[in-house]
C-alpha cells in the first residue's frame, strides 16, 4: 500500500470528519470538508459554516458569502465511520434562503401535507460519461453501437459498461443509510438508473441529492462523468428520466384510486405547463412521443401505459389503491421542486 493509500485509510482517533454537500447555482452538488471535535448526533449539533458564492453562481464577488446550515447526516463510506455526510441549505448572512434553496419551500410543503404522509419513490436514470471522447462509456470513439435492445438489464462483456461503479454506488447508499431500493443497467450503454425510495417528505429530496453526490464521487475516482439530461445522445436512444412515484396515505387506502388517485392526476392535468416548466431544463428533447413519453405539448395517463404523462399500475387499478407515477420529470430535475409542486398541486390546491 502507498503512503498515500495508508494516510487516506487512517482512521480518525476523535472527532470526525464532516464533508458538509450543498447545491449550486447550476443545479449541482458541491462539498467541503471540517473536521469536529465531537461526533454529532443530530443536524442541530453541526456548526454553520460559509463558502465563496460568487464561486457557485450564487452571490457576487463584492458579497460573496454564503452560509450553510446543516439538515440531515449520512455516516460517510468513503472516509468510513463515524465521518459523516451532511446535506445542507444554503442562506444569506442575513439568514434568508436563497433563491437556490429549493429545499426551503420543499420542506414547508412537506409539513403542511404531513398529516397525509406523502410518499415517494424516485427512478434516477443517468449515462455514465468518458470526459476524453465526451461520449457514453460503451460508444465507439467512431459510429455508433449496437442499437437499442440488449443493454436493459442485460448481463454481457460486450454490452455492459461501467457495472463496478453502480455495484460501489449501490453498497454505499446502503452505507449511508439512503433508500436505495434497486439498480438496473438501462437501454444504452453506459446508461444506468438508481431508484431511491419509499421516503416522506423531505427526506427523498435529501436521500436523490445525497445519491447523487456519492454517485459523482465513485465515478471520479474512475476519471468518468455523470449526465443527467434528459437527452444527451441524439437519435433513436431513450433519453434519462427521473420517474417520480407518489402517494399518501389516503391513496394507499380502500377505495384510494377513485376517491383520490384519480382527482389528483385531474389536477395535475390543469397544472401540467407549470409542472413541465419546472421538472429539468432541455425536457423537450426528450418528451416527444416515443421512446416510452409521452408528448410534452399534452398530459394523458392511462393503466400500465409507459407512453402517458402519468401511469397507474395495474395492480393498483386492480386492487383500487396504491400509487401512480409522475413520468415527466427530466434526469436533471430538482427532487426538492418535483416533490413538493405533486404535494402542493395534489394535495394542497396551490
């Protein structure tokens, strides 16, 4: 083992280690690290702490701080415990949120809908990305691969790329106590997806973004990038989604699909500009039609059709309760606005 592997697998004696993570002004994921001289047991034991702004799109240079306050702790798998991952928002010194702090009016949502137990389950599907060629891992440097068809869940040397990183990825949510309920490779090579799910409230927000991160620090260790557009390869490809699966409590009740399953996908059929304009930017690539969408110019849902807007499945229509499926969202989507505008139109009336 090299000096440098023996110092990186050195444990931490006291204290710990916090990679405080926050999001930018470009809908990323950033980190820095501290360490702390106590192991906290909750958010309210961390210490506010400050980055530069003007540095992440989100301040100017002349008042460039930003102030982060620590909201939810992951125990960290690349520094090992009792090192934590802290999952943070961002405010002014004045102390109020900034216009990126989506998560502020998420978890306001949250808590008004508390009583009814919101619950989601989200599909994050992203490529997996060579920065030398700028193409998926899996694409020949020339042409074009093989076709769509044997990539889905498919098992071959020839075929599948990238499986070590989504295996580390998988272990370490499991790690980090996210609710990571499953894996599968998708229809392109080098494209994968990771679902994150059942959570309440607030909590699947903090558990995609938190999977996120530790998904582009396993790949940076490959010398790979993540892409979560919605349509990063042109042409007959899917392109990446972030389905969103939705409840509450009266919808996984007797009698839910008609008394509240129903009404509120009526809902989201009024709201459906508003919802479209705010699930990921360059969607209308990807919302066309084919490729298992539907068009982004129209809002149909349907029993166990993976070309609506929103899907029942059929055990749920069988069974007269359950969940549906948003399919709209883009890959590169915000889990913050996405849960809180299906909380606020379907349960809310905003």
């Amino acid at each position: 083992m090299s000096t440098v592997d023996s110092l990186v697998d050195m444990p931490v004696e006291a204290g710990c280690i916090a990679e405080y993570v926050w999001i930018d002004g470009y809908n990323k994921v950033r980190g820095k690290a501290r360490y702390l001289p106590n192991v906290p047991s909750s958010p309210a034991d961390l210490p506010d702490w400050n980055y530069d702004g003007s540095s992440t799109g989100q301040a100017p240079g002349a008042d460039s701080e930003v102030i982060l306050k620590a909201q939810t702790i992951f125990p960290d798998p690349f520094r090992g415990k009792p090192n934590i991952l802290v999952m943070c928002d961002t405010y002014s010194p004045e102390g109020a949120p900034l216009p990126t702090n989506t998560r502020y009016e998420c978890a306001l949502a949250m808590s008004a809908a508390a009583s009814l137990e919101p619950w989601f389950g989200l599909e994050q599907e992203y490529f997996l990305i060579n920065p030398e060629t700028g193409k998926p891992i899996g694409f020949p440097a020339k042409g074009e691969p093989q076709p769509q068809g044997p990539y889905y869940c498919g098992v071959s040397g020839s075929k599948m790329y990238g499986r070590d990183i989504v295996d580390a990825h998988f272990k370490a949510c499991v790690y980090a106590g996210i609710k990571i309920s499953g894996i599968n490779a998708e229809v392109a090579p080098g494209q994968w997806e990771f679902q994150v799910g059942p959570a309440v409230g607030i909590e699947q927000g903090d558990m995609l973004w938190m999977a996120r991160y530790m998904l582009e620090r396993i790949a940076e260790m490959k010398g790979l990038d993540v892409n979560y557009d919605p349509k990063p390869i042109k042409g007959d490809w899917n392109g990446s989604g972030c389905h969103a699966n939705f409840s509450t409590k009266p919808m996984r009740e007797a009698g839910g699909y008609e008394q509240h399953i129903i009404p509120a996908l009526h809902k989201l059929e009024n709201k459906h500009a508003e919802h479209i304009a705010a699930y990921g930017s360059g969607n209308e690539e990807r919302l066309t039609g084919k490729h298992e969408t539907a068009s982004i110019n129209e809002f149909k849902w349907g029993v166990a059709d993976r070309g609506a807007s929103c899907r029942v499945g059929s055990d749920t229509a069988e069974k007269g309760y359950g969940y549906f499926e948003d399919r709209r969202p883009a890959g590169n989507c915000d889990p913050y606005v996405v849960t809180r505008m299906l909380v606020q139109t379907c349960c809310l009336d905003e």
